[in-house]
C-alpha cells in the first residue's frame, strides 16, 4: 500500500512581490477622469463610520508586542518596503525550494494514534489509500513497544515509496533504531528510505519530564549512534525540532520560533561536534511548526522561521543549498475544543490554509474529534480531506509564496523574525535551551504568556465560537474513546476552551436544568439587544436564562430609559419576592450615577456587560446556583461602579 496516483504536475507560478509605487498614493487614485483623494481624506471617510474614534483605535497589539495596524502601504514599516527576493534563495522567507511545492503539493502527513498495532495499521492502510501521502506515528498513543509491533504498524505498507515521521516522545530513541532496522530487515534500498526519526532530547523532556541534558551536551550517546546509522541515508532526517510543545504551553509566535531555533541550535552544535560537517548536520534536522486560525500569523511565523534558519545556516558556514529548513505545520491541539467539536472542522481548514500558503513541506490537520479521545474514521477522514480539497480543488499549491509582496505579510514576518531573534538570544545567554528549561525560565515565561491569553478569554475579547460565544445548550455531546493521559512534562498541553468547558461539565452535573430568572424592561426592541446577550452569556456556563420563578439569580435587561423609568422598580420587586442575587445587563460606567446608586440601592449586586470576566462571573453565578462551592457571593460584585 502506497501513495495514491501521482496528482498533475502544475506550472510553476511566482507571485512577484511589489516594488513601492513611484507614485503618491494620490496620483494613484487620481486616474481617468477620478478625483484623487490624498491619504488624509481617505482616513477621514474611514473614520466617520468608527462613531468618534480615529483609525489608530483599530491597531492592536500581539502578544509579542508587534502591532498589527489597520492598514498597509509603502512605508508602514521596514518590514514593508524589504523586498523578499525569491523563493529557494536568500533568506529562503519565501520559501526553501525555487519551484515551492507545485509540483505534487505539499506533503499530506496523517496522524495515526490508535490505541494498538492493529487498530494503527488499519487506519495506516487507509489514509495511504485514500490520498494522504505519509503517515505520522504516535508511538505513544499507539503502544508501540518493539521492532515486531512497527512492524505490525507497517504491515502491508510499501515503506519504499512512503515516509514515515516519528512523534518525539519518551520512547523515541528506541521507536527510531527500530525504523532504521525495519528498513534493514525489509531490504529497502537506501535511497528509498525516508522518514523522520523524531529525535528531540530537549523538546521530549519540557514536554513529557524528565531532567535535561545539561553541561554542553545536548544529544546523547545513544541519539548520536542512530546519527551515525543513518549517516548514508539522505531522505533520513534523524532530528525534529518540535516547535508545537512551547506553543501547546501558551508561549507567543515569537517565543515558539526563538526557543525552537535555540534547540535546533544546540542540536547542530552536538552534531558538528561529533564530528559532522555543518552542512550534513544541517540536514540531519527538520522543524514542526504549530498552525492554528490565525491565518496570518501562521503564514507569517512559517515565514519567519526559515529566515531565522537561513541565518543560523549562513553564520555557521553552511554552502547555500544547505541553508533551508525542512518544515513540517502541526495543526493545533490547544485550538481543539470538546464543546461543539464540529467547529474544529473549521479551525482545522483556516491553519491548513495558511500552512499551505506559508509553504510547509509537510502539513498535518488535527480530526476534529481528537479533543475527546481517539478519533474515528470520520474524524479522519475530514482531517484529509480537508487537505486535498485545498490541493487538488483550490490548487492552493500551484502558486510559490502567494502571500510574498503584501505589505502587512511582509512587515509582520520581518517583525516577528526581529522579536524571535532576540528571545533566541535570551536562551543563549541563559545557557542554551536545556540550561533555560533547567532553570524554570522556559515554563515561567510560557506561563505568563498563557494567563495573559486566558485573560483574554475570559473577558472574550478572544472568542471560541460555539464555546465562549454562542455555544449550543441543546447539543449532543459526542463520545470517543479515551485517549491514554496526556504529557506531565514542565510544559503542559493549554487548551484554549478549558476554562469555558468546566463550566459546561458543571452544570451538566447539575440534577436540574441550572436557570437565571430573565426579567426584561420595555417592550421587546427596548429589551432584545441586552436580553439576547444576557442569555447568551449565561449559555456559556451552561445556564438557561429563562421567564420562570424560582431561581435565586435574575437578571433584569432593558434600554438605559426603561431602566430610568421601571428599572428601580423591578429590582425592588425582585428583592422582595426573595431573589438572592441580581445581576443588571449594563455597563455601569455608562449609566448616570444617579441611576446606579438608586439600582444598587434597590438591589442590584453586580453589572454585566460586554467584557467582563465571564469565567469568574459564571463560576460565582453557578456557586449561587449551588452547583458548586465558591466565595461568599453575596458580599462583593465583580465589577464594582466601573
């Protein structure tokens, strides 16, 4: 069993980069007959549909600190005007081969990690049949623990005419000597062997536990023996530098690329050390890349990351073909939610589209079920054919870097390349990766960077559709089998949705439906803004809000006049009819003061609105639920008269 049939060979297509116009933009616009409207016009029209704010209002900032402004033109930055040169030269930004990946696509690699050899060689046999073009092996997962069970894992498969990626895990070591000797005992030439032995001394380590190799050494004895045996193989890459484990933790773009470059650093030196050239050490390492829905920033941190590599290359000596990097883009596992899983579907398109456009080598989609155990076919089956429509239906492929040339993709690659190179060089001053990670430094800054986001989430200034934002009371929760207990390793596995799914898990726990009594002021169009968000807030935590009596929550929505009008009045009501808690859909910095201090003195307890913290806000909801144990609720609000 093999590949599928060879896909049509594409014509190669450069997408040219554009050079700054000579020309103001004014002279630009002002063509055939059209009045020019110099920048400054231009911002004016725009800003009047911003309702009194200015065009700089819609910048925002990553967590690198890079901003990301509203628009791009020549002169945004030096990022913009750099030109990027061409693909297979250079830097390799824009990509590490001159003809890109047109002619056979990228490399669709499957992740196999059923529970067995068996199970695991069924869904082998399949992928390769139905059009995945490698596999990738969870040693792990799978419970390979011998040459017998590999082999068992790649019964039946023409291992001359597939690769086959390793996962660096604990057993990777031994899971690489037992590839290298299948390809023996089979007798497969050596130039038809390819794979990736998945080597990652420090990665495993910050992943799974362990104590680092420190003191100058980076690779072991056993990892360089495996080096040595796969000396004569060039379609064998012994090492993966798995740049997913620090952004599963929460670390920002810039954190993943310069981390990752300074173990992929420290493996080159263990190798040149050991007696390879530079250049053959060079090939000896590839890199896994996280992909996740933030299109542009993966495209870019793609980018960034051979250009970062170009440079470790160029200053080490290596000859200009050896310069490039192996890349390999790992769709997210911290994107993927339990909660309304189906929208993993679309998270999981997004990061294959911008790893196409990015130029990944390889690219692996997560099935949108593997956030509850171990996928099925179905879950699989969309994980690849998600790829191949992009290939063969939207020929996503058949252009080399069509993302090169724009202003806003040039600039944030040039941008995100200068943050990570100095995060690189904060880890080699620390001492290099190992002696960072020793230290607690790595998972000090990965956790920082992860409260920060979970702020973020929190307050759903970052939304997760169908999780934090309209998640679905009424689904039918899928049920796979579970997967074996996850890495325990300094830097865990941070699922974005975590925090919203707890809340969900409680109130399915619940012996009752958890309910908010919903009381609106006004008529339905005085009342229909605040009272869809209110109930959508609640959904969240899995809390009906509803018309019913009888809950100790309420929450009253109406306009700022009706609740000038007969706001007072029904939380007074509310109050005598014995409701514990009252929550008001408002901002209360917006309303007058007046109208708050008499809302607070009727008894309203706490504002709701548009970013507050929903976590905190719906376990102290849940807690006088009493769904679970919490604060003594009744004696403070969240909000105070913000």
């Amino acid at each position: 069993m093999g590949h599928t049939a060879p896909r049509i060979r594409r014509a190669v297509t450069y997408h040219q980069p554009m050079s700054p116009p000579d020309e103001s933009l004014s002279a630009l616009v002002g063509v055939d007959g059209f009045e020019a409207v110099d920048r400054g016009e231009w911002e004016a029209l725009a800003e009047s549909g911003l309702r009194g704010r200015t065009l700089d209002s819609l910048t925002t900032r990553t967590a690198d600190g890079i901003e990301i402004v509203p628009v791009y033109a020549a002169g945004s930055g030096d990022g913009a005007d750099r030109h990027p040169g061409l693909p297979g030269s250079g830097d390799r930004t824009r990509g590490t081969h001159s003809a890109g990946r047109t002619a056979t696509g990228w490399d669709v690699r499957a992740l196999v990690a059923d529970a067995g050899p068996p199970a695991a060689n069924a869904t082998v046999l399949d992928e390769l049949a139905r059009g995945s073009t490698s596999v990738l092996l969870d040693i792990e997962a799978i419970g390979i623990g011998s040459l017998n069970d590999l082999e068992a894992v790649l019964a039946g498969v023409h291992v001359e005419m597939t690769t086959v990626a390793l996962v660096p895990g604990p057993s990777g070591v031994a899971a690489a000597g037992w590839l290298l000797d299948l390809w023996e005992r089979r007798g497969t030439p050596e130039a038809d062997r390819n794979g990736l032995l998945g080597l990652d001394p420090v990665g495993v380590v910050a992943r799974h536990g362990g104590e680092p190799i420190v003191g100058g050494r980076a690779v072991g004895s056993e990892a360089l023996a495996l080096v040595d045996r796969s000396a004569g193989l060039p379609g064998v890459r012994a090492f993966t530098v798995d740049g997913t484990v620090f952004a599963d933790a929460g670390a920002s773009d810039a954190r993943e690329l310069g981390w990752a470059m300074a173990g992929g650093v420290a493996v080159l030196r263990a190798l040149v050390d050991h007696g390879l050239t530079v250049d053959h050490a060079l090939d000896q390492i590839a890199f896994t890349w996280s992909a996740d829905v933030d299109q542009f920033r993966t495209i870019c941190r793609l980018r960034a990351a051979r250009r970062l590599w170009g440079r470790v290359a160029e200053v080490s000596g290596a000859t200009d073909q050896h310069r490039g990097q192996l890349q390999h883009a790992l769709g997210s596992a911290a994107e993927l939610t339990c909660r309304d899983p189906w929208g993993n579907l679309l998270r999981g398109t997004v990061a294959a589209f911008a790893a196409g456009v990015g130029g990944a080598d390889a690219v692996t989609v997560r099935p949108f079920d593997s956030g509850l155990g171990r996928s099925d076919a179905f879950g699989r089956r969309t994980a690849r054919n998600t790829q191949l429509l992009l290939l063969e239906e939207s020929a996503l492929a058949s252009v080399v870097d069509p993302a090169g040339g724009s202003w806003y993709v040039e600039d944030l690659t040039s941008r995100l390349a200068e943050v990570a190179w100095d995060r690189f060089r904060d880890v080699e001053a620390a001492g290099g990766l190992a002696a960072a990670l020793a230290s607690g430094v790595i998972a000090e800054e990965a956790e920082a960077c992860w409260e920060a986001r979970r702020a973020r989430l929190a307050t759903r200034a970052e939304a997760i559709i169908g999780v934090s934002e309209f998640p679905d009371l009424d689904e039918d929760l899928l049920i796979r089998p579970p997967a074996p207990p996850g890495p325990s390793g300094p830097l865990p596995l941070r699922r974005r949705s975590e925090p919203f799914e707890a809340l969900r898990d409680a109130a399915d726990a619940a012996m009752t439906t958890p309910t908010v009594r919903l009381v609106t002021v006004g008529v339905l169009a005085d009342h229909n803004v605040r009272s869809t968000f209110a109930t959508n807030l609640y959904a969240v935590g899995g809390i009906r809000a509803g018309s019913g009596s009888g809950s100790p929550v309420a929450v009253v929505c109406g306009s700022d006049d009706g609740y000038r009008a007969e706001g007072v009045a029904a939380v007074a009501a509310l109050r005598a009819e014995g409701v514990v808690r009252i929550h008001l859909a408002a901002r209360a910095g917006a309303l007058d003061d007046d109208l708050v201090a008499a809302l607070r003195a009727a008894g309203v307890d706490e504002f709701v609105h548009a970013g507050v913290d929903v976590v905190d806000l719906l376990e102290r909801t849940q807690a006088d639920l009493g769904l679970r144990s919490g604060p003594d609720v009744a004696t403070g609000a969240a909000e105070g008269s913000t």
